[in-house]
C-alpha cells in the first residue's frame, strides 16, 4: 500500500513539475522573476513584505497571496499600492495546504505580468508540504521566527533545504525566547551547508534593507532553477 | 477536474474514519482516552508537554509524538519516564504534513495500551491538514501561540473549529509583540463560538495547571467524539 501511495505522489509531483515549466515560461517571456516565500503560520512573511515591498525603486513588484481562505495579507498589501492577486486554496482546490503549479496557472490571467518585474508568492502558512510544490518560481526564500524555537531546521529540513534564502525573523523577541540564535544558524547550516541567511525583525525593521536589497536583486541576476 | 479531485479526497477521509474508529474501538476496551494536540510549528506543544505531564497524580499518561521525522520532541519528553512513542511520517508514510488514522494504526502495537489511562497524541507542527483527519481521538486540542499574531483563527478557520481547546500559549510574550489577546480571543469566538480556551506560558509555568487539569479529566468525563 505504501508502495502504491509513494507512487501516486511521484505522479502528482510530476505532473506538477510539467505545469510548473508552463509558467515559467510565460514568467520568462514576460520578463518577469519570481520568488516563492514560505514559512510556518505568524512568521511574519506578510509584516516582512509590508515594510520591505513600500520602496523598491524602479524595481516593479506584485504579490500573489496564497491561503487557505479569506483576503487578510492581501488587504494588509493593499496600502503599497502595487498589483496584489490573492488566491485561496478553499476555493475549488479542496482547501490543499500548499500552493501548486496548477493554483498559480489559474492566477495567472489576473496578474499584469507586463506591469511587473518582480513576483512574489507568499506561500500558505506551512513548513512540510510547500517545499514540495515548484510553482515556476526562480527562487525559493522561507522565514522562521525566532519564537518558533531553534530546533525547526532539523524537524522540518525539506524546506530548509528547499531555499536558497531563510529569512531569521522577529530578532527583537530573542532576549525573550528560550531559542538560542547560534544553535538556529547551526541546525541551518547541517541541513543545508551554505544557504544564505538573513536575521530581521519586520516589528524593528532592523535587518528589513538586507531583504528588499536580495528581493529586488533577483531582478538583476540571471535567471536560475 | 477539480470535481476529481474533491471525490479522491472524500474517498480518503472516509477510509480514514473507517480506520479511526476502529482506532477508538481499541482504545475504548483498554480504557484509554485519548487527546490529539495540534498546532503550528513551534507554538509550544512539547514545552507544555513537558510541564504538564511532569505530574499528573494518578492518572497515568503515555505520547505518541508525531513529526515528519527525527525525534527531538520525543527526547525531550524521556526525562518525565512515561511511555513515549515516535511516528515518523517520512518512515513509509511519504512525509506527509499531518498523522492519519492509519499511521496511528500502524503504531497501536508500540504504545502499552494496558499501562496507561490518558493517551496524547501530538501531531505534526500544520494548521491546516490535521484538523481534517481524525485518529480516533476523543478530544482535540491545539495550541496557539501568540507569536504567530491575532489573526490566526481567521485564517486557519477548520483548526480552530475542529478542536474542542485552544490554548493560548506564550502570553509572557504579549508586551513585546503585536498580537491583540483580546482581537485574538474575538477572532477565536468568531470562527468557533463556545469553545473553551485557556492562557498558559510554557515558559513561566502560568496556566499550565489548568492545561494539565482539562487533560486529566478527559479520564474522568464520559466519552465524546
């Protein structure tokens, strides 16, 4: 039976894959990179995207906004005044707890591509399934709280390992948190030698340049994945 | 396709309530009840584990502890010296995001049925998958922490409503972040009117007497779900 189930996921990953290239050809043929940001619920992706995304010079940027239901963090992006498309996985994708190619395929006529040089895809609030899921994106960034504890890139190493970025968040809780800073960056670096990392608080904005500068670099460097 | 789609997963939640209640009919002729504790990652449910179950009188309580893989929150949980069982869904399982009836199932010949009176399950660290698949639990509880923000039961509407608790856990965070209790306990009434809840901190200990009290009496209260 395990056999058999292993097997259909492969097929469902996949077929995902095939749909995925779909859209990253269109991304390419518009000009367009993308970036899906993920992270477990309350991280912060949303906070960090409010005060990062409220200058990005002439980089132009949209958001595509995954959830299970309901339009908070696109209305939280509404005041930036930059195209927002939400998309919620309850309606007529079972209420899946992660996007897919096929989700961002039916987006896609509602975002103005060629108004945009820069996507972001704020992921649903989940640490083990999006990492499965490519949506065509160039880059894979993730942020983890600092009160989420430090142990998570060993309970949770597909989508630490799935990113090319992890974003620290909430910085200004550590004095107030048992997780231990060096043991996160650590347990970061065990499971994936080399990812890059950033240490932010969206709350402070400390660290927040350092985010908006590698978002809008992706517009600049040659395409990858 | 989407129609597909909705039938596969209704087939699947039936087969796992099939399982489930076969579940419940072996822990209902060992005496045993059972919780099964939820939450996001990182939103405190070993941590108040660990306090809670360090006494629990007469009531003799076992874990099964479900993560993707690795044992870490097991390992914290050996030093109490009751029966701690770990389920790793990356074993078999294809790492799923969440424990079904099933892999309870598989893991019934591990846990010393006979030995304990409390059986709590805790679940992957996802707000979205868990509350749909039912183990064969006679409560479900889950853990919010205040980290994560206000808006969480609005967003996460199915966990919310799926548990009979909700603790609210980390309140010695609240002066340092953004998180309203009082939006946080509207929003909870909202999407779940009547549920019961409960502040703790892990951390400080506050309010996990009343964690540990609602726990014990799921012995002493007649059979639910």
């Amino acid at each position: 039976m395990h056999r058999i189930k292993v097997r259909v996921v492969e097929d469902v990953l996949d077929a995902n894959n095939t749909i995925a290239r779909a859209n990253r050809q269109d991304f390419d043929r518009a000009g367009v990179r993308v970036v899906n940001l993920m992270s477990a619920p309350g991280a912060g992706k949303t906070a960090l995207l409010e005060r990062a995304l409220a200058d990005t010079g002439d980089v132009r940027v949209g958001v595509l906004e995954g959830d299970v239901e309901g339009s908070l963090d696109a209305d939280r992006l509404t005041s930036l005044h930059i195209p927002v498309v939400q998309l919620n996985t309850a309606n007529g994708f079972g209420g899946e707890c992660h996007l897919d190619a096929n989700m961002v395929r039916s987006s896609l006529a509602a975002i103005p591509l060629e108004e945009i040089d820069l996507l972001v895809i704020e992921n649903v609030g989940n640490l083990v399934c999006p990492a499965e899921f490519r949506v065509g994106e160039d880059a894979r960034a993730m942020v983890c709280s600092v009160a989420e504890g430090d142990d998570k890139p060993l309970k949770y190493p597909l989508m630490f390992r799935a990113c090319e970025l992890a974003v620290i968040n909430k910085i200004d809780l550590l004095d107030h948190v048992d997780a231990d800073l060096d043991k996160l960056l650590a347990n970061l670096q065990t499971v994936h030698p080399g990812i890059e990392h950033l240490l932010t608080s969206a709350r402070t904005g400390e660290g927040v340049d350092g985010f908006r500068d590698w978002l809008v670099s992706r517009v600049r460097s040659p395409a990858t994945a």
